[in-house]
C-alpha cells in the first residue's frame, strides 16, 4: 500500500500542512546538554548578602571579610572564575565559623549566668 495520497503529493501524517511544517530544533531536545557555567555569581551574590545581614544584624566581626571576599569574587569571575570560586568559598567559610562562634558566644554567656541581671 503506498503512502502517497491520490492527488500524487506524498503524504503527511500530522503536524501542520505541506511546506508549513517548523524547522528541527537541535540541541534542546533529548540527549546531550551542555554544562551551565554560571560561574560564581550567584554563590558570591548570597554570600556578600548573607554576611552584611549578620555583620549588622549579629555583630558578627567575620561577616565584614567574608562580604569584602564575596565583593571582590564578584568582581572577578567574568576574568577569573577559578579564583572567585575560591573567594566565594572562603566566604562561606568566614560565615559559617562567624555564626558558630556567635551561637558559642551566646550559649557561654547564657549558662554562666550573664544573661540574669
């Protein structure tokens, strides 16, 4: 049986008319995907935020080298990603032993008895 209908075009199962149909789209589709290198923006975003709401919030005295390494991994991840990277990690580094030692703090000042006047 031939898949042509009777006028002689040849036939087109579904999708829109004859000469109408859109172009293949590559590469978005199913299989292989290239990688999304954001680079450090947003790591670098969240930790400059992060550590300026406790340096003012929690007097948090690591907050302030913590946000000027975020600041300048901004700064440099369009020339230097590999080192923003590291920036932003000694960032996040700086935050989180800021908070610890914050809680310690208060958890120290809290069970001797400071906190009872």
């Amino acid at each position: 049986m031939s898949q042509e209908n009777p006028s002689g075009y040849p036939y087109q199962p579904y999708g829109a008319p004859y000469g109408e149909q859109p172009p293949p789209q590559y590469g978005y589709g199913y299989g292989y995907q290239p990688p999304r290198d954001d680079g450090p923006n947003a790591g670098a975003i969240v930790s400059l935020v992060l550590n300026l709401v406790a340096l003012v919030s929690c007097c948090n005295v690591l907050g302030l080298p913590g946000a000027i390494l975020a600041g300048m991994a901004l700064s440099r991840a369009r020339t230097r990603p590999q080192t923003a990277r590291t920036m932003v990690i000694w960032s996040w580094v700086l935050f989180g032993l800021g908070f610890v030692l914050g809680v310690g703090t208060f958890l120290t000042l809290g069970l001797t008895g400071q906190f009872d006047d």
